[in-house]
C-alpha cells in the first residue's frame, strides 16, 4: 500500500542520513529543570 | 539564494539564560509584596527579529519561591529556595525583552503564581504542615503574638506588622502554627505606651525587616521569634554588599 511503502522509505531515509556515533539532540525546550519538578 | 533561518534558540542557550536572568531581575525589582523568586526552568523562547541588532524576545518562565523577602537586601543568588516539603509555590511567567545591540530590557510580564497540591506534599510527608491563609485566625493571632512579644522585649523602634507573607500549621502530632511576615520600624520607641499614634518611617530599607514564629498551641504553649532587621548591616568597605552579614536579633 501507498502508505506502508511510505513509512518503508522514511525508514531508509532516516537510516542513511544518521552517521556512525549520530547522538540526537536534546530537544530545544523546556530547558534543564535547575531546582526541582513541581 | 536566500539565506538560511537562523536554528531556534534552545531553551538552555547562554542567550536564553541571559533574557530569563534579566527578566528575573525585572519580576523580582517590580514586586513589592511576598518573596524573591529564582528560575527553576525556561518553558519556551520565541526570537522575533526586527532589523539589525534589534530583536524581541518571548519567554516562558518557571519560578520557584526563596525564603528572601522582596525588601531583603539578599542577592538572589544567596537566597534559599524553598523545598517542596515546605509547600513551594511556582510561579510562571510569560516575558517579553526588547534586545537591541546586546542590551535586554523587559518589555511587559505576566506572573501567575500557585502552591504546590496539598494532596502531593500529603503524600511525600503526612506530617509537613500545609499553607494557610494569612487571614486566618490562628495566623492572625500567632503574628500578633509574635510581634507583640518582639517588641516587648528589644529596645529600640517599635516595629508594626508590613505584611503576612507566608503562613502554615500542622495540626498533628503537635499544633503548630509557623508564620513569617515583613515588620518596619516607625518613629516610637518599644517603651512608648500608646503605640496606636506611631507612624512608619519613611520607606528605606534600614527601616524594614522580616520575622519569622513558631507558635506551639498543643501539647504545651510555646512562642519562639526570630527577627532580622535589614538596617543592621555590618559595613565592611573591602566586601561587596552581597556578602555583607546582617544582625539578627532572637527572642525566645
């Protein structure tokens, strides 16, 4: 189907674009908490 | 070819901490009722670019409440901030700075603030007592108390109560009522008898102070005061006001 072969491509897609070691990036925000949760 | 958008600025970006430090400074500097609050995490940030050097800048804040009083002349940075046990309250803001050439100002903010669930403190420690309303009739009476005991034994300025700023109680296994409230100086000494006709000093932070009383109600009676009054500074000319101590005084 239409879909499965586009989730199979983003799948490669992804694969090729992350180099050895590739570590992601924490996301932008929220920042780090400095205290505690509350 | 045009170029690239600049990356959105993460929330932990030295650029980020810089807007949120400044408009700290700027919540704390235009409050005149309560504690110091500090940063505990930035939400969000949204940069607006407005032309060269000049950008305007969004930002979401989450703050937690210190034990310094908005009048102490404690740098934020040496205030205490209150633990989840002693019932924080957080407060969140929404910021907006105009930063042009590299000079933040604050724009306009937005505070809202709210305790922590007393359900959740119940569950981390049954026995912490809760915040209670400062109108309450057991923090009314243990603030009265205190303050009439405070002047009934130190020399000096009669001090009258400024405000409640925080108040709990714990009812079990002891009674106990906990308040601290900001007092200032006024032009009677604590020997005068009619204390109604004193007026407050003129506002300067030599003439203020914060106090803080433990009331015991059950199973014994018991009253313990602490005040620190923000005028008796130890000036030394080689430290900076920051590290200066301050004379408390401790009446049992």
């Amino acid at each position: 189907s239409v879909a499965r072969r586009a989730v199979a491509e983003a799948a490669q897609h992804d694969k090729v674009a992350r180099p050895v070691g590739f570590v992601p990036l924490p996301p932008p925000c929220p920042g780090k908490i400095r205290h505690f949760k509350i | 070819v045009p170029a690239a958008p600049p990356a959105p600025l993460g929330c932990d970006d030295p650029k980020s901490e810089a807007a949120a430090e400044a408009a700290v400074n700027y919540i704390n500097g235009h409050s005149h009722h309560g504690f110091k609050f500090t940063l505990n995490r930035i939400e969000n940030i949204r940069v607006l670019p407005q032309g060269p050097n000049n950008e305007v800048i969004f930002l979401e804040l989450d703050l937690l409440e210190t034990t310094c009083h908005i009048l102490s002349p404690t740098a934020l940075e040496n205030c205490t901030v209150r633990s989840f046990t002693d019932h924080a309250v957080e407060g969140d803001c929404d910021v907006k700075l105009q930063n042009v050439n590299g000079q933040l100002s604050v724009v306009a903010s937005k505070c809202h603030s709210n305790a922590d669930s007393s359900e959740d403190i119940r569950q981390l420690c049954p026995q912490c007592p809760l915040l209670a309303a400062w109108n309450d009739t057991e923090v009314q009476a243990a603030v009265t108390e205190a303050l009439n005991d405070y002047n009934s034994k130190n020399a000096g300025a009669y001090l009258k109560l400024l405000e409640i700023g925080r108040a709990k109680i714990q009812h079990h296994p002891e009674h106990i009522v906990f308040v601290e409230f900001a007092v200032a100086a006024t032009n009677c000494s604590t020997e005068e008898a009619n204390v109604e006709t004193c007026q407050l000093l003129p506002d300067d932070q030599s003439n203020f102070g914060f106090c803080t009383a433990t009331k015991v109600i059950r199973p014994s009676k018991e009253l313990q005061v602490n005040c620190q009054l923000y005028g008796h500074q130890v000036p030394t000319p080689d430290t900076p006001l920051l590290s200066r101590v301050f004379w408390s005084i401790n009446t049992s």
